[in-house]
C-alpha cells in the first residue's frame, strides 16, 4: 500500500517553501517507508534543516542515514531534498510534529505528518510453547550408501598402496619398508673437541672477526656444559654458569674452573664492551676451551673385552 500525503506550507512573506511527506501513510510492523523533508528557494540561500541522529520521534527509528539531494526548479530556485528510511515496531498510530527551518532571521514551520503501523496477523499471547506445524520426519538409515561408501574407501586406499610400491619398488629401486638404524650419539666431549677443532681451522682472530671468534668458542662451551653437566647454559649468564657448575669443579678441579672463568670473562669483553684482545688473549681463550673439555669429560668405560685382557708379562715379552 503507498498513500503519499503531502501537504505545503508556503508563506509568501518568506522567500522559501517548506515541505515534509511520508511516502506510505500505513505500514505494515517492521516495514520501511520513506520520509522527506523538501525545501524550495532561491540559488545561494543557506537554509538550516533539522537533523535526527537515530530516530523521528520516539518509536520510528531511522534505518538508512540521511541522503541530501538537489534537483534544479524554476525562475532561477532549485529544491533541496532530505530523504531518510523509517521503520517501527510497535502497532500504533504516529504523529511527526512540526519542524524549523531557518534562514537569517525568516523561519519557517514545516507540515505535520502521521504514519500508521499496522499488525497484520492476531498474535497467540495465551499459548507460551512453540509446536511444529508437522512432526519431525525421521528417515531410514540408508545402510546401502555406507556400504558403498566402505567399499570405495577401500578401494582408493588399494590402488594407493598399489601405487606406493610400485613406485618405491620398480621405479625408485628402494625397500618398501624403510628401516631407521639409531646411530649412537656422539658423547659431549668429542662433539665439543671436534667443533674446538673447526674453530681452530678457521683462525677467525687473525682476520679480525673478534666477536664471531669468542661467541662460537662460548657457544661450543656452553652446549658442552649443557650436555655434561644437564646445565641450561644456553640461557644463563657467565657468572650464573660459574655458580651452577658441580661443586667438585672449583674444588678438586681448579684449573678448568679457571681456564672457564678466563674465557667467559674475555668473551663477555670482546661481546659486549668492544674490547679488542690481543693474539695471545685469543689463543689462551681457544687453549682454556681445549683444557676445560678435557679436564671435564665423562670418561668412556671399558668394554668387556679391553676389561678381561690380562697384561702382557714383561718376561714374556722379552722373550
């Protein structure tokens, strides 16, 4: 249903016209109509509309912002166009007052306008429960479709499994089954004496690589600590490494502990104060390195054979 109402209130003693429409008198509850405030008057006049945030009056609310528009009039006039969406929710009948408009000191009162929302359906406020309009229909399992389903499940996974070994087997010339060997892990000492042994190929101290030099001798250190002493070195200070070490190191062990404590301390230096050590400085640290493993490493034991071999008698030998 769209009944337009439009009324006009135009006062020859002002220079402009003032016009507010509703585009449908009666609305269905929650549908939308539109509302337009229209302004007639002269090019170059600066005419003051009223503006609405989030609703009319209380109970229309405003669904679209507001869009402004301009379409040309006669005699050198255009008319300027406010248009808003507008919906409610409650059945009743609406009364838009009238509005200001204000240019300088002339003011003009729009039309008033009424809008009727109409509930087209008789609501049940008696009955509190929801029932369905049929019962829920329950079909019958469909055991037939998981069949075939299983059946090309399988059947994808054969061809799969068929591709696989052919593949690894006539094509790539490998096992099938592929057995991992576990390769014993190399024990702490000689994975830090082997990288001691690369740092010492590379001579980065003669090329000037001071701080690449100390950070890789530490690092090879502090893994070996690690490793040997189940220290979490690689997140702990200098001094917090010093003071986490068995006790039996700076006790019974003194020279490593001092040889470690040298190379900490000068590592620290060239790393974070820019110190520049000397060639002695530098070989001493990678000696303290070699030292410290050596002094510290977890002896291998013997195997049974090397354990039941007797001696050899100096008088046997001799003869």
């Amino acid at each position: 249903m769209c009944i337009s109402l439009l009324v006009s209130t135009t006062l020859s003693a002002q220079k402009f016209s003032v016009t507010v429409k509703v585009d449908s008198s009666v609305i269905w509850i929650g549908d939308q109509t539109g509302f337009t405030l229209e302004v007639s008057q002269a090019i170059g006049q600066k005419v003051n509309f009223p503006l609405f945030s989030d609703t009319l009056i209380h109970g229309l609310e405003i669904v679209e912002p507001l869009k402004i528009d301009t379409v040309a009039g006669d005699n050198n006039s255009i008319r300027v166009l406010h248009k808003y969406i507008i919906t409610a929710f409650i059945d009743t009948l609406y009364y838009i007052p009238s509005y200001p408009f204000v240019e300088g000191t002339d003011t003009v009162w729009s039309n008033s306008v009424s809008l009727k929302v109409v509930q087209p359906f008789q609501i049940d406020t008696a009955s509190n429960s929801i029932t369905d309009i049929k019962p829920v229909f329950q079909p019958k399992y469909d055991w037939s479709g998981l069949f075939k389903k299983i059946l090309l499940t399988l059947l994808v996974l054969a061809v799969l499994a068929a591709a696989y070994y052919f593949i690894r087997k006539k094509i790539q010339k490998k096992p099938v089954i592929l057995i991992h060997k576990e390769e014993p892990a190399i024990p702490p000492h000689e994975a830090a004496l082997h990288a001691l042994d690369k740092i010492k190929e590379e001579k980065l101290w003669m090329k000037g690589k001071y701080k690449e030099y100390h950070t890789q001798l530490t690092d090879v250190i502090r893994e070996y600590i690690e490793r040997r002493f189940l220290i979490n070195s690689m997140e702990m200070t200098s001094s917090e490494i010093l003071d986490n070490l068995p006790k039996n190191i700076y006790k019974e062990q003194k020279t490593a502990f001092s040889a470690l404590h040298q190379l900490l301390q000068l590592a620290d230096l060239v790393k974070f104060a820019k110190w520049v050590p000397s060639p002695e400085e530098n070989i001493s640290s990678l000696n303290n390195a070699y030292l410290f493993v050596e002094q510290t490493k977890e002896e291998t034991p013997l195997t049974e054979e090397k354990q039941t071999e007797k001696p050899v008698d100096k008088k046997e030998g001799e003869e």
